[in-house]
C-alpha cells in the first residue's frame, strides 16, 4: 500500500527519484518470488487449486508451503522470512507493479534506471507475464529508449534524417509522430505527402490517446529497418535492431496502410521526438551504402 501511495504522489507531481534505489529491486523480487508460487503449490497441496490472489491468505499459503520437504529443511528464522516473503508475492505483486508502472511513466526515473536492472525487470516480468497485464506494461516500460539517435532514409528521394526519440512506446506511436516531423515541404529538404491528422498527433502525444475503430490513424509509409526487414506499428522502438550500431529506418511509399485504433501506448508518459538534422548527402550514401541491395 505504501508502493500504492508513492505511485500516485509521483502522478500527482512528485519526484520519482527517492524511489530509483528501491521499487525495482521490490517489484523485481515481488515478480521472482510469485513466479515460484504455483510449482511450490503444486507439491504441497496434493492437487488442490491454488487459491485466488483476492481471496486467498498469505497465512493459508504459508501453512500449505511448510508441507514441502524443502522448506523442512530450512530452519529458524530465514524459513519463516522466506515463506512470508513468498506467500505475501501472490498478493502484493499488483501492487509493486503498479506502483513501479506509474513512475516508469517517467523520464527521469527511466534515465536514472540502469540497464542492467531494467533487464532484469523484463526477465522477471516475462515469468509472471501469463497472469499480469501490468508485468506485460512494466516490461514495455522497461524497454522504451530515451535520448536515442536513428537515422531515416526517404526511400524515394535518397534524403536522410537524424533524429532522436525518448518515451515513445509503439511502433505504431512512432509512425504518427514521424509522420507528423518530416513531412513537409521538400524545398526545404522534408519529405512529400499528406500530413497527419492532428487528432492524430493529439493522440499520439499528450490528448486522449484513443482513436476507435471508426476513425484510426493510418500510416503514412511503411518503415524496414536496416536489414530490410518491415517495421511493425504493433512492435516497439527498442526491436529495431541497429546496423553498424545506429538504428535505420528506410521510409517507402505505403501499400495499402495500417490502422491504429491508439495514438499512444502509456497515457502519462510524454513522447519526444526531435529532427536534429537534415543529413548531408555524402553522409547519406553512406548509409545506404551499408544497406542490403534491392532495400532502396
């Protein structure tokens, strides 16, 4: 509940950053520990169903856990600490997790998080990923790239962009916001096409993020990356995988389009997405130069 309570007071306004040295590690542990809860229920309750985490209690479990050889073994004090710790996983999971969702939302806490530590919040969160949606939303959180540089290449016209994103959690997101930087007025370097719509923007930003199914955004392009491979608006920025250690995406003309009922993954967390520069064309062929034959 104290987790709970932290979250909100970070959407509130507060400074997530007191809590980069703990609700990780917490969240993490909560994952790991609930992730053996079924197995060990399994040979201690000789068959019975494994209680509801809303209905069950964590002393019932820690009575049903002592049945298990393995923990007859154990004695003392660190047997009562790691059966409590295991029981009070199967309920108090969410609430680490939500917690951990709502500052993962921030841009600062995300920097301040190592990557080593955000690793190991997508291994564990894969583990229990079955029963949690919000161990699904931590480990997309887990894995949104901040202050990352890429390069387009326009297909058509051989122009190239630098770019750099933070807090973009789709592909899909992604293609709006792309969409809505570079395409302009080619005399002055963008690229040719329609514009987004602006509820599209609004959406893929900071308005509400829902689009429905009547009125969807559609994409602009179609995106491969720098093995030729097509980019997915249902995937994530960080699956891109980079070429000579710089994520390309190579802009094409768009087939028959993709529908995006959502402008935006996470609601509260702020997208960023800068057009650094406009690529000198020496330094453009050069990239394309690295690219697979038959990708432009």
């Amino acid at each position: 509940m104290t987790a709970i309570l932290a979250g909100a007071c970070v959407e509130w306004g507060a400074s997530p950053t007191p809590l980069i040295d703990v609700l990780p590690a917490r969240a993490a542990e909560a994952m790991m520990l609930n992730a053996t809860v079924p197995e060990l229920w399994k040979a201690a309750a000789g068959g019975r169903p494994l209680p509801e985490p809303e209905s069950a209690s964590a002393d019932e479990l820690v009575r049903e856990l002592t049945r298990r050889p393995w923990w007859r073994r154990t004695t003392g004090r660190a047997r009562e600490e790691a059966l409590t710790r295991i029981a009070l996983s199967w309920f108090d999971m969410e609430d680490w997790l939500k917690a951990l969702n709502s500052v993962m939302a921030e841009a600062s806490f995300r920097v301040a998080v190592s990557d080593e530590v955000k690793a190991e919040l997508r291994e564990h969160a894969a583990s229990v990923a079955d029963r949690s949606q919000r161990a699904v939303w931590v480990s997309m959180l887990a894995a949104v790239l901040d202050n990352e540089s890429f390069v387009v290449i326009d297909s058509r016209t051989r122009r190239g962009y630098s770019l750099t994103m933070s807090g973009i959690g789709s592909n899909g997101q992604l293609h709006i916001l792309l969409a809505d930087r570079l395409i302009g007025d080619q005399e002055h370097g963008l690229v040719a096409g329609p514009p987004p719509a602006s509820r599209w923007v609004e959406a893929a930003t900071s308005g509400d993020p829902q689009l429905g199914a009547e009125s969807p955004a559609m994409t602009s392009f179609e995106l491969l990356d720098g093995y030729g491979r097509l980019i997915t608006p249902d995937g994530a920025p960080a699956d891109i995988e980079a070429l000579d250690g710089m994520r390309i995406l190579v802009m094409q003309p768009v087939g028959q389009g993709y529908a995006m009922t959502a402008g935006r993954t996470f609601e509260r967390m702020k997208p960023a997405l800068n057009l650094d520069r406009i690529l000198p064309q020496a330094e453009t062929e050069r990239w394309i130069a690295r690219l697979p034959s038959g990708i432009m």
